[in-house]
C-alpha cells in the first residue's frame, strides 16, 4: 500500500493518524499512475521476438500483473507499441503508418538487437538499422531475443519513465487550456 | 534350408547362390534366421542401396579383399606415413627453415616459431594431396562414377544422356547438369515417368570468379525417398544492368516452382520464361538491382515508403522512405 501511495502522490504530507485514508495528488500525477498501469499494446509482431512477446502475454509470465494484457488488434485503440523484431525496409512505412494512427499520448519499445539497432543485419540490403529511424522509441530491450522478464523489466521502466515525466501530461494541458478561456 | 547357410554376419562369408537363398528365406520365415544371418541381409541390403561394390565369397577378388579387411588397422599406419613423416616434411622446407627447425625449440622467437608452424603445415598439406592425387583416379571421376551408381541416376543417363553434361555428387546425393534448351523435357520426364513428385528447392548460385550463375532445382520422390539435385549453369551477366539471363520455367510441370522461381528472379535477375506471374516475390516491385548476386553495391541505399493508394515507392533519396 505504501509503494502505491508513493506512486500516486506525496506520502509525507498526510498526517500519520489518517493513512491511508487520505492521499494527497496532484491530478497530473494521478493521471500518470493511470496512464502507466493500464498501457494498452498494439497486437503486433515482426520476427522471432513476437514469440517470446507472446510468451510474456502467456499466463506463465502474465504482462496482465501490469496493466498491459489488454492487446488491441487496432491502433486506434492502443497506447503501446511494441516493436518485436527485424524491421525491414518493406515494412517500415507500414510501422509508421500504424505509430501515426495510434492517438497520443502513445508510447514505444523497441524489443531485440534488430529493432534497437539493426542486430545482425548490419550491411544488409532489406533492413532497417532500428526502429528508432521511423518513429521515437522510449525504452529499448536488448536481448536476441530478450527473455520474457527483459520484456517485463523494459514495460516497468516504461511505467517509471511515464510516472516521472517532468512536462504536464498533454490531455490534462488541454483541458486546463480550455477550462481557463 | 537355414542349415546349409553358414552362420556369419558379413557379406563376404556367402557365395552368391547363398546370399539368394539367404533373402529368400528372409523374405518368407525371419524367425527362423540366426541372429548373424539376420545382419548380414542388413549389411548386403545398406550395400545395395548405397550403390557400394558387393563381394561374395566366391567372387573373385573376395580372398584379397577379406585379406585388406583383416589386416586394416596394421597396415594402414605405415601406408600413412610414408611420405608424411616429420623427417620428410621437414625435408621439403627452405633451408632457412630447416636450420631453424634443428634449433632447440625454446631458443626461437614467437615469431619464427609461427613461420616454422606454418611452413610445417602448408607442406603437410601439400604432401597430403600429392599423395592423394597418387593413389586413385581424379575424384571427379570418383563422383561421377559415384552418381551412376544411382539407379535413378542411371536411368536418367540411359534416356536423357545427350542433355546432360555431367554427373557428381552433392553430399551422398547426386547432381546433373543439363543443358538449359533440355531443362523441360528433363523436368517433366521426372515428374511423369520416374515419377519424381515434390520439388524441395529452387534456388540459384552466383560465380563470379567462374563467370556463371547457376540454377539448383532439387527432386525428391516419397515412394523411395531418392533425391536429385539438377544444375543449369548460365553465362553470368557482367554487371547488374546487363541483360538478364534466361531459363524454362518448370511452373507448369511443378506448381510449386511458382513463388520460388519468383524468388530467384528477385534476388538473383534470372527470368523464367513461360512463368505466368513473373514478379518480384519479396522487395517492393520498384526496387534497383539484384542483391543477391556478388556484384551488388551495398553503399546505395535505397529507401521504400507507401503512396496514397498504398503502392510501394522505391528511392534513392532518403527523404522519400518512410
């Protein structure tokens, strides 16, 4: 309960008397904690590193501890997008088209040596050296193929980096715009 | 009649009439067999099917070859050194090298020991495949001889012996090589008649230190299992703009030609005529240039984005890709 709180808002501003029946926030941060717990993946693969995305989807490594079992079959529905696998020169305008279809705020991980940095296929004529050529990663896995807790491990430094983000989140900063005029 | 046949394991203990008998007898009552004659049907029939030469104990020659089979091991030692030995290794070196090699081993720098290793082991080499080349005929011929042991391979000899170049072997396996204006009679001679019924492959090779480009087309049937492996060797095209070689396609006697002779045309420029869909089957249909051949210019990118209608547009410029 401790942890959850901290995630959430100042611990230390709450009487000791009345936790845990009051939490202090501020609605951004709030939002954040929302935001970070139930990321939405888009059901998506391109190699090898689908398999054991997949495996991490599996009741056995259960992504759904995470918030994150909810795979969508359309961009529109999704917030997550994870790049499992080579990424070749064929498909990546197809990548791109799914990022641009996904609505903000959307985030980015790139699973595996080729869609960090090309993996093996340095000097090749098909492929693309990284995802982060086509759209804006946020958290890279390394691992040829990562095992399933390295896919966990990257989705938790994506809640954190989601939970720390300085700048205000962007649907909040729209609608204070717009409650202001 | 178990026992007039002797009770030994090895082919060469029967005569020919017994080994008859002996697979009759297999065929109609195994039980009856002893535990030896039992496997020596196994060794005659792995023999047969490998196409390996048979020695019966009344054949001639048989004495002989019972005679090299017992005395193998001991003999083989002295037939291997001669001529490889250390001594007449260190013979052939330079003279710089073999005073070197005199030297107690702990005085020679790191560097002249590598250069002594090396020296050693390029003339054990050499020295192997002099004494290689000594002992038998060239192994081409080897090879060749090899294949035809093949029934299949045989067959096709026998009919299709004008259209073929030449017979080796790819492995345990056999290959062909045929003449590029035979390719479809050949093929559908193996699909009807021998009734060869899958494709495994098609794929191609690039040479360009030979100034060839071959096409492996590889057969297999299930009723035996055999397996051949037919080569068509082309010209191979100076550059990657040069007009691309030509062969039959074999789509309409094998379906399954279809996406892999697309396959090779896409990566390799080779043109199947008569192929009814001849498209490249995996780069976006824009794309410069054959990248699986050896003469493929890596250091132009190109760069695939999507039109409106979502049609692959293929370039140069990097700001056109995705």
């Amino acid at each position: 309960m401790a942890k959850l709180i901290t995630q959430i808002g100042d611990v230390d501003a709450v009487p000791p008397e009345q936790d845990p029946n009051i939490i202090l926030t501020s609605v951004d941060k709030l939002l954040k904690w929302g935001r970070s717990n139930s990321l939405w993946p888009l059901g998506f693969g391109l190699a090898c590193c689908a398999m054991e995305m997949f495996a991490t989807i599996g009741s056995h490594y259960d992504i759904a501890r995470f918030g994150s079992e909810v795979f969508r079959s359309s961009p529109r529905q999704a917030d997550l997008i994870i790049v499992p696998g080579t990424l070749t020169k064929k498909m990546a305008p197809r990548v791109k088209k799914l990022w641009d279809q996904m609505p903000e705020p959307k985030w980015a991980i790139a699973m595996g040596a080729c869609a960090s940095c090309g993996g093996p296929y340095q000097n090749s004529y098909s492929t693309v050296l990284g995802v982060d050529k086509v759209l804006p990663v946020d958290v890279y896995v390394p691992g040829c193929p990562p095992r399933p807790e390295m896919l966990l491990e990257g989705l938790m430094r994506l809640q954190e980096k989601i939970r720390n983000d300085p700048t205000i989140s962007p649907g909040l900063e729209r609608y204070l715009k717009g409650s202001k005029s | 009649m178990s026992d007039e046949l002797p009770d030994a394991g090895q082919v060469e203990d029967y005569t020919q009439a017994q080994m008859a008998a002996l697979l009759k007898k297999f065929d109609e009552d195994k039980a009856a067999l002893t535990k030896n004659q039992k496997a020596a049907v196994a060794r005659y029939n792995f023999k047969k099917n490998k196409g390996m030469d048979i020695v019966f104990a009344d054949s001639p020659g048989a004495a002989e070859a019972k005679a090299a089979a017992a005395t193998k091991p001991a003999a083989a030692k002295p037939a291997a050194s001669t001529g490889t030995s250390a001594e007449d290794i260190l013979k052939t070196l330079p003279a710089e090298l073999q005073a070197l090699a005199a030297k107690d081993p702990a005085e020679l720098s790191k560097d002249e020991k590598i250069a002594l290793a090396k020296a050693k082991s390029q003339a054990m080499r050499a020295a192997s495949a002099a004494k290689k080349a000594a002992e038998g005929p060239p192994p081409e011929d080897v090879a060749h001889d090899k294949a035809l042991g093949f029934e299949h391979a045989k067959h096709l000899q026998e009919r299709f012996g004008d259209a073929l170049a030449k017979w080796q072997m790819q492995t345990d396996k056999p290959y062909a090589v045929v003449k590029v204006d035979r390719v479809r009679d050949l093929v559908r001679y193996l699909r009807i008649e021998m009734g060869f019924d899958q494709i495994r492959d098609l794929t191609a090779c690039d040479y360009p230190e030979r100034t060839t480009m071959e096409v492996v087309y590889n057969f297999s049937r299930h009723r035996d299992h055999a397996h051949l492996a037919v080569k068509v060797i082309l010209p191979r095209p100076a550059s990657q703009d040069a007009e691309l070689p030509e062969v039959p396609s074999i789509m309409g006697i094998y379906p399954g030609a279809d996406w892999l002779e697309r396959e090779v045309y896409d990566m390799y420029g080779i043109v199947f005529n008569g192929h009814t869909y001849l498209k490249r089957l995996l780069l976006p249909e824009g794309w410069t240039g054959w990248p699986l051949r050896k003469d493929y210019d890596l250091t132009k990118e190109q760069f695939v984005g999507l039109s409106e209608t979502g049609e692959d547009i293929v370039s140069f410029r990097s700001e056109d890709g995705w």
